[in-house]
C-alpha cells in the first residue's frame, strides 16, 4: 500500500516532467476581428525547455471552407534570421521573431476579406518534438454594409401587388434588412402588421395596393460595423388615372441610382411630364447627392416625384 503510494507519485512526478519538455505552441486569441483595409497582428508563443540551437517557425493560412487548401505564407529559419514570404504576401505580410522568448508575431496589412481564414503558426526545435507544435487562430474581416439601394418592382396602381427592393452591394457580416414606414397621423416609423406585407431579405411585399399605401417607406440595411438606409416615396395612383402605368416609378428608381446616395425612387408623373420626370429626377438626384438626409421634392416637373438623397446613416 505505501509502497504503491510511493510508485503512483513517482509516476506523476514523471508525468509532469515529460509534459514540461515537451513544446507547446499558443495563440491566445480564438478569433481576431479586423476591419477591412485595417491591420492586423496575430500573435504565436511557444515554450520549450530545451533551448534552442535550431528553430524553424512557419505561418500558414487555410479558408474555411472545407475543400480549401493550406497555404504557407513566411517561414524563418533561426539562428540564420532568414525569412522566407511567398511572393504572394510580400510586401503586405511581415513576421517578428524572437526565438529565446518564444514569440512569432505575424502581421498583416491592409487586409481585405480574401485574407479571413484560419492562420496556423507551426514551431520545429530540433529534439523537442512531443508536445503541441502548433496553434490556429480565425481572422475575421469585417466590412461595414454599403448604402443600400431602394427600388420598386410593379406597377405603382391600386389593386396591384408591387415590391419594394432594397439592397446593399458589400457588407461583411452579410447585411440584414428591414422595412418600416413613416405614419403621419403617428409622426413615427412603424413596422409593418405581417397580413398585408411580408418581408424577406430585403425585399417589402405590399399586396393589392390602394392610396392607402401611399407615403413614404425606409429601408434600413445593417450589420454590426454600420446601419445605412434609403427611402422610397410611394404615390399609388387609381386604376382610372392617365398614365398609370410602371415608366414613372422605373424612372424615378433609376433616378435614385443616378443621384448616388441611391435613396429614393419614385411616384407616378402625368403623362406628358413622364420622360422629362425621369431625366430631371436624375439630375437632381446627382445634386442632392451631398446633402444629407433631405427630401428634394421636384415640383415643378411633376409633383409626385420625390427623390431622397438618402444619406441618413
Ligand atoms: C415580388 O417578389 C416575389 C418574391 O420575390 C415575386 O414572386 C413576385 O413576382 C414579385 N412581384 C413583382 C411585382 O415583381
Ligand atoms: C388619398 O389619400 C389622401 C391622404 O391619405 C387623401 O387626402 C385623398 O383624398 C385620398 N384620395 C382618394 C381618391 O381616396
């Protein structure tokens, strides 16, 4: 008994002191964020016991998806002090070494988001090769969503069913989208009651519209770097009314494009002022370009235009 007591410590003294030789590579981080264009600087430890008289130590990079190939990006060979980078990632690319305190700093700049993937920095010390011989860590970049840009499919008349788009070109997390809708009476935005609409990535149904649905609709389009919005101004015409037809709201959509805060879109315009709305719209949409968050309401072309700059995030 005493002596299995005596055995069993002797056991765990041995445990202990093989766990220590070995080599033991560490990031701290699980994940480092970043934004896109920053910079970013991933940190690797080691330990050994022994110290070192030869050291290799590498950096890696795979994607994360899972037929994804690892590529190596910059080796250093110590006690050489040569550093090899892949032509790839010269340049951008910059590895700071100190073998005797066991740091391996890889820093990277100006990432965009073809560098999010799973770095690896590998450590290979001759006679010390039990133990973790390397660690990974996830970049994750982040992009801030685009302005978003409204628009309108559908015949703009009541009885119709039209949909209202709304899309933001970049973002990383991929943007999510919501629409709400200015009420007079209220003098607030609200959400929308789900048995006459549905929404769905972006996109607002409204079912059998009517004048009633007229009036001024916010698309908001976010990730957790940035909230950005663009608006749309919806004239619903009666079926009986001339030149109720889709050129007025195509235009104005386009219009909001042009103007490039790509806010704003379209109500219907008489029928004779219709190609002229669709050009002057443009136009004014290009000048409200700078000012921001105001509606530039075009009177004097057809009173049912109304264009938003939209530059309200
Ligand atoms: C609105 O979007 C739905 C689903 O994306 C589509 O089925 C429908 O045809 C669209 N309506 C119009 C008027 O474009
Ligand atoms: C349409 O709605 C507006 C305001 O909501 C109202 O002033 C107007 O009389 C309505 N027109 C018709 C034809 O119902």
């Amino acid at each position: 008994m005493f002596l299995n007591q005596k055995l069993w410590i002797f056991t765990v003294f041995l445990a202990v002191l093989s766990g220590v030789s070995a080599i033991n590579v560490h990031i701290s981080k699980e994940n480092y964020e970043v934004l896109k264009g920053d910079s970013a600087t991933l940190t690797c430890t080691f330990q050994s016991t022994i110290t070192p008289q030869l050291a290799i130590i590498s950096w890696s990079a795979v994607g994360t998806q899972p037929d994804d190939q690892e590529v190596l990006i910059i080796t250093h060979y110590y006690p050489m002090k040569r550093t090899d980078v892949k032509p790839a990632y010269a340049g951008r690319f910059l590895l700071n070494v100190d073998v005797l305190r066991g740091k391996a700093m890889l820093r990277l700049s100006s990432v965009t988001s073809a560098d999010d993937k799973i770095y690896e920095c590998r450590v290979l010390i001759p006679g010390d090769d039990e133990g973790k011989s390397a660690a990974t860590t996830r970049l994750v970049v982040n992009e801030p969503v685009s302005k978003p840009v409204c628009g309108i499919q559908g015949t703009v008349r009541s009885g119709e069913n039209i949909n209202l788009t709304c899309h933001s070109e970049k973002g990383s997390p991929p943007p999510s989208y919501r629409w709400e809708r200015w009420h007079e009476s209220v003098g607030s935005k609200r959400r929308f009651m789900a048995h006459t609409t549905t929404q769905n990535g972006g996109v607002l149904s409204l079912y059998d519209i009517s004048n009633d649905t007229s009036g001024l609709y916010y698309c908001m389009s976010w990730n957790k770097i940035r909230t950005s919005t663009c608006e749309v101004h919806l004239s619903v015409l009666l079926d009986d009314s001339p030149g109720s037809d889709v050129f007025g709201a195509v235009g104005g959509a386009v219009a909001g494009v042009a103007g490039a805060a790509a806010g704003a879109v379209a109500g219907v315009a008489g029928a004779a002022a219709r190609a002229a709305a669709g050009a002057a719209a443009g136009a004014a949409g290009a000048a409200s370009g700078a000012a921001a968050g105001v509606l530039v309401s075009i009177a004097s072309v057809a009173d049912k235009i109304i264009l938003g700059d939209g530059n309200n995030n």
